[in-house]
C-alpha cells in the first residue's frame, strides 16, 4: 500500500489558502459561537517498537545472502530499511463550542494512519514484500483559552492561544502486519493528553484557520502481545503510543456567531482609529487656532492703515502750508517779515507734528524740503524789499 497522497495534497493547500488569506485587516476574533472544523496535521509518531520489525527484516536479509551458492547470487540479494521516524498525516474533524468569549470546548474524532513497508529480493531475485501499519482512532475533548492582549498580541487581537486535550481510544486502533493483527484495549476514562500553542491565522466570511503545534501522548495496550505481529517479538502483552509532535492546521466554520462588538470589529484598526482621532483633534484645534489669528490679523493691519492715513495726512498738511505761506508772501511784500517768521512758525510745528507722526525710517527725508523754502523765500522777500525802497 502508498502513502495517503491526497493527504498532503490537502495539507499543502490549506497552507497555500493559509497564506493568501493571511491579511492584518481580515484577522478579527474567532466570533463563532458554534463551529465545525477540520483539522489536518503533520505527526511525528512516538512509536519506539519499529525496532521489532527491523530486526526481522535484517534476520530474514542475513537468511537470503546465507542461501546465495555463488558471488552473483548474493550481489543479487538485496533489502530496504524502516524509517527511523514514524511521519504521518493524520486528520481530525469535530463541533466547537465557545460559551465565553475567547473560551473554547471541542469535542472531536482523529485517523490516525502510518503504513511502512519495504522489499527484499532473494538469490534469485525474487520480491518479498514486508509491511506494518499503525491504526489509531482516537476521541478527544479539548479546551483552548485565547491569550488575553495584555499578556501577549501583535495586532491588538487575541490571536495566540494555547489548548489542552483529553483522549479516549476507540475501536479500530490496532497494528496489522505481514504476519498478524493486534488490537488497542478501549477503557472508558481513556488515557492520553496533549497540550499545543496556537495562532490565528486568519479570519475571512465564517472561516477561521488556526496554526498549532504541540505534542499528544495517546498509550494504548492491548491483551495480544508483539510476537503475534512480528517474528522474535516479544511475548508480553503489547504497548504503544499513536500520539507524537504535530503541527496541524485547523479550518473551521461558523455556524452560529457572537453578535459583533465595535471593540472586536475595530481591534484591528486600533491605530488607524486613534490617528484618524488625533488628526481630528489637531483639525479641530487648528480651526479654533486660526480663527482668533485672523481676528488678530485684523486688528493689527487696522492699526497700519490708520497710521500710513495720518502720516500721509501729516505729511501733506506742511506741504499746504508752505504753499499758502509763498502765495502769502508774493501777495503781500510789505509785510514779508511778519509773515515769513510766521512760516518759520510754521515749519516749526510740522517738524514736530511729523516727528511725533512719521515713523523713525521715514522722518529724516520728510522734513528736509520745507527747511530750504523758507531760505528761498526769505531771499526774495529782501530782493523785493530793496526794491520797493528804491526811488
């Protein structure tokens, strides 16, 4: 008999389905409240009597290479070993119950099937097939508690879990060979355990897929004895384990979910809430922030335009009443001298009312013009003065 092929067809794409699916945004909590699952896994079995069927298989390899009468002959006799590990893929299915969140009973059924064989050929080159199979069908209750986010998480998710089991054995675990067939006893309170650590991997419409790896230990005897499978055997009654190191993928469905929390529903998206939170709060205060700086910036270019109006308004002032001060004095030459220290006056006021107006950048230019005027004018007064005195 071959190896279960469509075993490790299936295995190979739940892993392969296990990775495409496997996104941070679709990872929630395993909501379900009732589930079914299926469950298969890669074991490594602790099976220690092999070493019964490889001691006959190299006694009846010494018995062929003893009956070779020629050199061509025992070049002819030939023989395959055992495997020094027992690796099968056994498969489970099962219900699923979670009474409280994150608080997980299963109630489920594995096979267990690991079939080794090997060939040896004779003197004359002759096949002798020689074969074994370990059979288990065990029955077992699990527990599995998700580990709260406080002791352990990456995405703020209860993801990590670790899982307990108890086994009953069933009818149809037993050993068969080449040479005879044994069966397990089946007690009532069973007899094997197991423990695991597990990940969700994954969470996607119902569908929920856990990665674990553990180790079961599942000893079973049985009322016949090795000798009665194996040649040379021994004569006490037979022991043996159908459990080992496994790692196992476990699909399951939902049947019946929790109704959706917004803490489950967006533990995910925990720090994409949080941000967009903060950039609401930093919007917000930007908004508050900006409108009393516009007032302020109101305010202050208030000012501004009222003091380029006075300025403007102060500077132009003195040049009106210079300009009245020559048509005065050009009108008038009799009285030039009164009017001209009126000027002077005049200018005298200008030069402090622009420089208590202008700013201090602007007063040294104002100021400069009206003082040459008033030379010029005094000047004149005296040029038409010497005139008017003449006969």
């Amino acid at each position: 008999m071959r190896r279960p092929e469509f075993l490790k067809t299936v295995l190979y794409v739940l892993l392969f389905a296990a990775m495409v699916f496997a996104d941070a945004d679709k990872v929630e909590h395993d909501n379900g409240r009732i589930s079914i699952f299926l469950q298969p896994a890669i074991s490594f079995l602790d099976f220690g009597e092999r070493q019964y069927f490889q001691n006959t298989v190299d006694t009846i390899y010494r018995e062929f290479y003893s009956q070779a009468l020629t050199e061509s002959e025992s070049l002819t006799v030939a023989k395959q070993d055992f495997q020094k590990v027992n690796f099968c893929f056994p498969i489970s299915g099962g219900l699923q119950f979670q009474p409280f969140r994150d608080n997980f009973f299963s109630l489920g059924l594995s096979f267990v099937y690991d079939h080794e064989s090997v060939v040896l050929t004779d003197r004359k080159n002759k096949s002798h097939h020689y074969e074994y199979t370990i059979q288990g069908m065990p029955l077992f209750l699990e527990y599995r508690l998700a580990i709260p986010t406080n002791l352990m998480s990456l995405t703020g998710e209860s993801l990590f879990s670790v899982a307990v089991r108890w086994y009953w054995v069933l009818p149809g675990t037993e050993i068969y060979s080449t040479w005879g067939k044994i069966a397990a006893e089946t007690p009532l309170y069973g007899g094997g355990f197991g423990f695991s650590i597990g990940y969700l991997i994954t969470s996607w419409k119902g569908f929920n897929v856990f990665g674990d790896i553990g180790y079961s230990s599942i000893p079973v005897r049985s009322k016949k004895s090795f000798a009665d499978i194996v040649p040379d055997g021994p004569t006490d009654k037979a022991k043996w384990n159908v459990g080992g190191l496994q790692l196992q993928i476990r699909v399951g469905f939902s049947l019946w979910d929790y109704p959706k929390i917004e803490q489950d529903s967006t533990a995910s998206d925990s720090s994409k809430v949080k941000s967009k939170d903060s950039t609401k709060t930093v919007k917000g205060k930007d908004v508050k922030a900006s409108k009393p700086t516009a007032k302020t910036a109101d305010s202050t270019t208030a000012p501004v335009n009222t003091t380029k109006q006075t300025v403007s308004d102060t500077t132009a002032t003195p040049a009106d009443t210079t300009i009245k001060a020559t048509v005065d004095t050009t009108a008038a030459p009799t009285d030039t001298t009164g009017k001209i220290t009126d000027t002077t006056a005049v200018t005298d006021t200008t030069k402090k009312a622009s420089i208590d107006t202008v700013p201090p950048a602007t007063t040294p230019s104002a100021p400069s013009e009206p003082k040459k005027e008033p030379k010029k004018q005094e000047e004149k007064a005296t040029e038409t003065s010497t005139k008017n005195a003449g006969p």
